[in-house]
C-alpha cells in the first residue's frame, strides 16, 4: 500500500482528496466541504433517503465491463469508500438549466414535491432505475425502489406516477463512455492507505493483502458497506483510528454456483446476495424484497450482516435452517464452522484476533428427501424496520411425509440467533400435519425465553413465533383452502361472486 489521496469520478473528471478524516462521511463533504447542498441531510442513519446519491463502478468480465450505477445512503458512507469509483448528486441531473432531466420533469409534471426537503433523494433513487431499467417499472419495482425514501408531506402516489411518466418523456441517458473510462483508469491505482487528521484507512485490492493486513492490525474496524459501522461515528460519536475497507478485494466479492452449492463471498452486497440467494432457493424471495431498503441493500453486504452478530439480524435465521457455513480466514488459513456456532453470545462471535469472515456457503437439499423451507419478518411496517421476530423454518420429508430433518431457527428470541432445538426434537419422525405443528409450538417454549423491548413483548414474541410454524404448515402443506398471506388477497371484482 502506499499513502495517496482518494480519487474518484465526479463532475465529469477524477477528483482528489486530501484532508478530511478518514470517517468523514460523503455527505458532510458534500454539504460542508464542497458546498453541494443539493444532497440534504434528515436522519443521518440511512433510514430516510434524503442523502440518496448514486455511485457508480464497474461489473463484469475484463474486457466486458459495464457501468453498474447503484443508489446508496451518502449520510453512512465514508469517503474512502469512494475511491475508485464515480459519485453522482441531483446536481449532475440536469443537462443545463432550462433542461431538467426526464424524472426532475415528470416529478415536476406530477406535483411529486410540496416542501421539497426529501425531492433530490427521490429523484436520484429514480435516476438509478431510470438508467438501470429500459422499459417502464411495475409498481412493485417502484415501491421496491423508494423503499428507502420517505415523504411527509406529498405522499407517494404523486412520485410514484413521476417514475412512470420519466419513461414516456423523452429518452435522456448518461453518456457512459467517459465514466468507464475514468474508472478503468483508476483501477490501475495502487491500494489505498489514506491518512488524515491522525486516522488511517485501508483499501486492500487482494485477498492476500487483506489476510496480512488483518494479521497486523487486529484491532482495526473492519468495514464492507458501512451501513452499521457508519452509525457509531455519526449516532454514537465514536471515534475509528484505523480501519480497513473490504470493498475493492475482488475475491470477496465472487458468487460461485455449481453442483449444488452456492457460495457467497463476505463483500458481496446484499442485493446480489439477495439474488443468489433466491436464485438457489425462490422461498428467499420475500425477506429479500423486506430486508432493508434498496440503499441500504446497494451498500451493505451479507458478509457484514452475518458478523455483526446482532440477535434480530434478519438473514441469520434464514441461513441457519438452511445448514449455512461460514468461512473464516486468518493470514493463509482457512476454517469452517456451522453458521449457529458462530454464535457465543450477545454480539460476541467466535471471530478469532486476526481472522476475518471470507463467504458463506450453502449446500442443496440431500437426496431422497424434499426441503421445505421459508423465511419469515415480523415487523411494525412492510419497508425499512427492525424485526421484532425473524424465522428460517425448514423441515426434510421422505417419501412417507414423515419429518427426517428439522432446522427451525429464530432471531429476537434470545440474545443471539438460535435453532430450536426442543421444537426440532418434538417434530422429527413425526408426519407433516397440524397434530405434529401443535407439538411444536408448544415446545417453543422451551427453547425460548424472549425480552420485551419497544418493539415487542415477551409473550408477543412467543405467540408470533408459533403463528409462524403454523403458517409455515399452511404455506408447504399443499392442502389448498383460504390465502394465509397478504399478497394472495386480491381485489373482488364488480358483479362477480364473494
């Protein structure tokens, strides 16, 4: 590594920095040291997508690479993390003043603003659909889209007609050519080693320079996509001394699929986690569209999520039913371990001094037996909340139906992520009926003595946790009979029969 400046695409060129400290986030820099106050700061903890920018950075093969524009939190975003890549604002919308961009225009035409405070935010979050998506969105994608943003006053309905009314308008599309060539350019830059105002950042570019790195400076932060770290620095005011992004190290940010097996490495985002995920297995599909909002998604990796060992981290249980392993490296060695032994405690994991976390891997279902599976949240709003009850339920039949496997796990039960071992125990052998579901609910409690917090209570928590064993029955039990989700409600048509 060697001491340089961070550099990044901006405004049509490479732009240097020297200066701030490395925990400056993008946003203070934006606002407080480049004057650009287009990007407004609200929560200052990724949760209202006020602050929404654009980064920009190239995907695929050598030789086949295109611009992957992705929109991101700058409020939790560092601004080492910029390095190497390009930075779009709503100031870089417009193609002159009288020439607004095709969704600064449609939100105009629609009246999708009043006070106008969370309006650049929108239109940069549509801005990267509007680049990403030729065609014009469904309305799940838009909500999908804006699961990051939030309005007071407008309401949605007005800016959700907006991104529709950006595809009829003519067609306006970032040259892309400059941009690409800009970031092949940087790619060729040495590894980062920033320091400023007594703070060091590190920015590996290999495996094997993180794995000595980490072996020398146990004690610095690791960071992926900053979406929890970044919260320390600007909610709880702590100070990091040393830290070490993982974001450049292309090893960690492979997907590999093959016989049966899928393995994601630890600096893969989670929207691509997401869908390997569901790729491998479709029953992802409903905590990938719930995890988070799509910024946080864009930023975060599943790697992260899954060391942070927090007890409602809402991929863990998931994970878990699914037999996932967790591969931890130190220096040239490797080990693996069940992901629930990872475990030890409240926000304490078996991560050793010097290790770090390098995939997570998960193997198909075993022959001769069919996988049910699903993965559950139970929160107070569809979007951008914290559980108050995860699952990851999954049960292995024979060919007779009885149970031959059960992994039932659950996040904001106890102080960590945790399979069911008492729930496990009274199922297995048993037939895949309601009698051998009551059996299990019951024995929930055995496994499980939750806390009350602000988000639920302790006998709430119980209740919805067996609730959840017994939808997941009704779900895989094939028996038919009235919706038990929401989305499989529809509207009865004039005329037509209740």
């Amino acid at each position: 590594m060697s001491e340089r400046p961070i550099q990044f695409y901006f405004r049509g060129r490479l732009h240097t920095v020297q200066g701030p400290a490395p925990t400056r986030t993008v946003l203070q820099y934006l606002r407080e040291d480049l004057r650009q106050t287009g990007t407004k700061e609200g929560c200052a903890e990724g949760d209202c997508g006020a602050c929404t920018v654009v980064i920009g950075e190239l995907a695929g093969a050598p030789g086949q690479e295109e611009l992957q524009l992705r929109a991101v939190n700058a409020c939790i975003q560092f601004l080492p993390s910029l390095d190497g890549k390009a930075l779009f604002t709503v100031e870089d919308l417009a193609s002159g003043p009288d020439a607004p961009h095709p969704v600064q225009q449609a939100l105009i035409l629609h009246h999708g603003s009043q006070c106008g405070f969370c309006t650049p935010g929108f239109a940069m979050s549509l801005f990267a659909l509007y680049e990403n998506r030729p065609d014009c969105p469904t309305r799940d994608a838009i909500d999908h889209t804006l699961s990051g943003n939030l309005c007071r006053c407008t309401g949605y309905r007005p800016i959700v007609d907006a991104a529709r009314e950006a595809y009829a308008l003519p067609r306006t599309l970032l040259d892309r050519a400059p941009v690409i060539a800009a970031l092949k350019q940087m790619a060729g830059l040495p590894s980062l080693d920033y320091v400023a105002e007594g703070r060091r950042s590190h920015s590996p570019r290999s495996l094997a320079e993180l794995a000595a790195l980490r072996e020398r400076l146990p004690e610095a932060r690791l960071v992926a996509g900053g979406t929890d770290v970044g919260l320390w620095v600007t909610k709880q005011g702590r100070t990091l001394d040393e830290i070490i992004l993982i974001g450049h190290v292309p090893e960690l940010k492979r997907i590999q699929v093959g016989a049966g097996r899928l393995e994601i490495g630890a600096g893969v985002t989670l929207s691509d986690a997401f869908a390997a995920l569901t790729g491998f297995e479709p029953q992802w599909a409903e905590l990938a569209r719930r995890f988070a909002s799509t910024p946080v998604k864009n930023a975060g990796t599943l790697g992260g999520n899954v060391a942070n060992g927090s007890p409602i981290g809402d991929s863990m249980p998931g994970l878990i039913a699914l037999g996932c392993e967790i591969v931890l490296q130190k220096g040239s060695q490797t080990r693996s371990l069940a992901l629930e032994d990872f475990y030890l405690d409240y926000q304490k994991t078996d991560l050793q001094p010097g290790e770090f976390v390098r995939a997570l891997v998960l193997d198909a279902p075993a022959p001769g037996l069919t996988r049910h599976f699903r993965s559950y949240k139970v929160a107070k709003r569809l979007d951008q909340d914290i559980s108050a009850v995860a699952a990851g339920l999954a049960v292995h039949l024979d060919d007779e139906g009885l149970i031959r496997r059960a992994r039932l796990a659950f996040g904001g039960m106890a102080a960590t992520p945790r399979r069911a071992a008492a729930c496990e125990a009274a199922m297995l052998g048993r037939p895949w009926t309601p009698d051998t579901v009551r059996l299990g609910m019951a024995a929930l409690r055995e496994d499980f003595a939750p806390f009350s917090d602000v988000r639920a209570t302790r006998s709430y928590r119980l209740s919805v946790a067996a609730n959840l064993l017994q939808r997941f029955w009704l779900e895989t039990s094939g028996g038919g009979g009235a919706p038990v989700r929401l989305d499989q409600l529809h509207p009865i048509q004039p005329g037509s029969q209740p």
